[in-house]
C-alpha cells in the first residue's frame, strides 16, 4: 500500500461512526422524542445538515441523521426505526456518512450502511473513504455519451435503444412486471459491473432475485438492500449507498449498470423524513425538499470525467394509481434520458415485457440507431399505431380488406411485430434484435421487409 492510500485509510477510521471504540468529542442532550425524530440540545453549532450524531446505548451505537437546525436545538431521524432514545441520553457528533467501497465486494449483499447481510463474513475495506450524499462531474468535464449498448432485450434495443452512461426510467403502475424488466436488464452482457439497490422490496423477494434472477452475474454484482420493514432512513440512506459504489467502479474507468428499484419507494422515504422534520408539503404530500434530492441522486450516475467509466442507470417508478403525471413520476421523467411506459393492457394481453413501444422514448437513440434502422423503426411505429387506432373499428366488422393497402399491411404485421417482441426472462438474451424482427417480418404473409444493415458491435 502507499503512503497515499495509507493516509486516506487512516483518514477515513478516524471519521468512521460504525466503530463504537472512536473518540467522542462533542455531545448534546436528547429533549424531546417522537415517533421517528428527537430533538437534541447542544449540538446546533457542531453540526450541518446531513451529518450524523450517534447514542452509545447498551446494545452498541445507534445513529441518527440531522435533518433540520435551530438556534438551540436541532432534529435527527435515527436510522434504526426500533432503537429507542430515552430523554437526557447523549448525543455525540459523528459526521458525514463515507464508505469505502472495494472490488471484493462484488458478489455480495449490504445493508444501507455499508455492512454485510448474506453471513459470508465482514466486507473488505478500500482505500478510498467516499461521501454517500457526492457530487455528480461537473458538467463540462464529463464525457460525452457515443457508445451504444446491447440489452438483449428486443423491444428494448428495437424502439429505445440504451448508451452507455443513459439513464432510463421504468414506469408502471403495481403488479405490471417493473422487476422483471429490471432482472433483464441484470443479465446484460455489455457492463464490466452491475450495484443493484433494492429499496423498500418485500424481504421475501431479496433471496429470489439475487439467487435466482441475478445467478451467475452476481459475481459482478454489488446488491444494496433496504426491505419495507425497514426504517425510512435506511431506505432513503440505500440508494445513495448504491450510487456511492458505483462512482467507485466508475473512477476505476469501468463501465457499470446501476439499478434501482424503486425511486419512489425512495421519494416514500424522503417523504416521512420530511414530514418528521416539519417541512410543509407542496405536491400531493411531498415536501419541496424531494424534488431537490431526485435530480442530486439521478445526476450522480451518467457518463463520467474523462478517464473514468461511466454509470448506466435504470431506475423503476411506481405511479401511483396508473397515474404517469404523479409528481415523483413527472419529476423523474424530466430528469431521466429516457422512459419505458409499461402498460397494464398489455400486461393483461399476456404479452411480456409489456412495453408500449408507441410511448416510450430514448433521447440518445439516435447515437444507437445504425444505418437505415431508425427509418425501419420509424415504420414499425406507424404500423404499430394503425394497427392500433383501427382495432375498435375492425371488433366490430367495419373494414373489410383491399379497402386500405396500408391498413392491410399493418394487420398482417402488427401480429408479428408484437409477437417477436415477446421475451420471458427465462429466455436467452437477444443477439441481434434487428435482424431477428427482420426476419420474421419478411417470412410472414408473403410480404418483404427490407432487412437493415448488420450491426457491429459497440
């Protein structure tokens, strides 16, 4: 090890409040308690916004955030929702939250703060303490993003294909199969490492999609868990944990997914913070303070500094009721380079992934598209949308064919088209998603496609 990355360890044991035997050095009074908040005299002039104070009770130290500062008394959330803080206990300052990430720690599961949860043992420290509340590039450092990746999922790398350093959003009312995308995006191929944040997910369903949906790609893969049972601060804390290991892999110059499931169970989150810390909502319940932490989150991952990787992000929201003009929804959808529109019609048609293609967009498709394969997709989508405007109009015996030759044309490929697009997570991921459309568009009916050029690979 060098003396540099000698003094950055040391740097960061020092500042580490996982570890109950560091120094105290300034300490206040718990005043108040409430239900997910207490009030602390004492420390409002040690302290900022987003440090940490810590209580050493029987049971080793409990942490608890500061999420709002007055003259005299400050208000902290702590991030174990069962600890119990009594009045007159100590509050100690602790600082900022750092981690530091290390390439072993692929393969394995963490909680929110950084500790081992799948009993294989403590986690490896690196060298390199890393605030989880970072900054994103500054805008004119970063790279621009050029390079096309391949999903393997052909409605995807057909009607919006991804780049890397994209960020691209899944949304989907409950139940309409937003995880099971997300898994198929895990079994990528085109990413040197994946950080998969699991927030507010059933506890059940931890097991089954590290063991079974991730499967051999766990060994690249870094899983943050935070379930529903768990504290608000945890999983408000698990996302920027996630991101956090990201931009760790990202400085190695790797090229990395980051999933997150769900950004709204996280906005949940930031939600009750607010609200305990007294913050008036502004939209729906939602305080001013999450429309501020979306873009600080989303903004960290994309393409980095020159020299450095890049983070592809794909983030799941849930809207609430089906509604896609639900605030946390519209919010993201500004910020995100992309959207995926699931649609419970087509879920309910048994057709999976159900992906409008008619709804969804890629702001940096064009930098995917080679040769003729925009003008092709371009086609499919007026296909697709006739095909579709007319359905009501055919149910009931209104058009008979040779009437429309476009029309005719549309309802003998449409079928095809939707058809191809069908994908199972159990099936192996597309290899060329262009030409297999192509070819079995040119084998139905009699009716010739002109099939686009060969890709190449990114």
């Amino acid at each position: 090890m060098s003396g540099r990355q000698a003094l950055a360890r040391l740097a960061c044991e020092v500042q580490s409040f996982a570890r109950p035997e560091n120094a105290f050095d300034v300490s206040g009074t718990v005043t108040s308690v409430a239900p997910g908040r207490c009030v602390i005299a004492g420390l409002s002039r040690h302290v900022r916004i987003g440090d940490y104070v810590a209580f050493r009770q029987h049971d080793g130290v409990k942490l608890a955030e500061v999420v709002s500062l007055g003259p005299e008394e400050l208000i902290a959330c702590p991030v174990d929702g069962a600890s119990q803080v009594a009045i007159g206990e100590r509050a100690w300052r602790r600082g900022a939250f750092r981690l530091m990430p290390d390439s072993s720690w692929c393969g394995r599961t963490i909680n929110a703060l950084g500790e081992a949860v799948d009993g294989l043992g403590p986690l490896q420290q690196g060298a390199v303490p890393r605030a989880v509340t970072g900054t994103p590039p500054r805008s004119m450092l970063r790279q621009r993003v050029s390079s096309p990746l391949r999903t393997g999922i052909r409605v995807v790398d057909v009607f919006t294909p991804i780049c890397q350093g994209q960020r691209l959003g899944v949304f989907a009312g409950s139940g309409v199969g937003k995880s099971t995308l997300l898994s198929m995006f895990a079994k990528a191929a085109d990413f040197d490492r994946a950080v998969v944040a699991l927030v507010g997910e059933r506890g059940r369903e931890v097991r089954e999609f590290i063991e079974d949906t991730l499967g051999d790609n766990m060994a690249k893969t870094v899983a943050v868990v935070a379930t529903s049972d768990e504290s608000p601060m945890l999983r408000k804390l698990a996302p920027l944990t996630a991101v956090a290991v990201a931009e760790h892999f990202r400085d190695q110059g790797e090229n990395v997914l980051l999933i997150i499931d769900s950004l709204t169970r996280f906005a949940h989150a930031l939600r009750e913070i607010g609200m305990a810390a007294g913050e008036p909502p502004v939209a729906r319940g939602y305080p001013a303070s999450v429309f501020t932490a979306l873009p600080g989150l989303l903004e960290r991952a994309g393409p980095g500094p020159q020299g450095a990787g890049a983070i592809t992000a794909v983030v799941s929201i849930l809207v609430d009721g089906d509604n896609h003009n639900d605030p946390v929804a519209d919010s993201a959808r500004g910020i995100l380079d992309g959207h995926l529109v699931l649609d419970r019609a087509l879920a309910d048609e048994g057709r999976y992934p159900p992906v409008n293609p008619l709804t969804s967009i890629s702001r940096l498709a064009r930098k995917a598209w080679r040769g003729d394969e925009e003008k092709l997709v371009m086609r499919l989508k007026a296909l697709i949308h006739r095909y579709e405007e007319t359905r009501d109009l055919r149910l009931i015996g209104g058009y008979r064919a040779g009437t429309d030759a476009e029309l005719d044309m549309a309802i003998k490929q449409a079928p095809v088209i939707y058809e191809i697009l069908r994908q199972s997570p159990e099936q192996p991921a597309s290899a060329d998603a262009f030409a297999e459309l192509a070819e079995a568009m040119k084998a139905a009916a009699g009716v010739a496609t002109p099939a686009p050029k060969e890709r190449t690979s990114p």
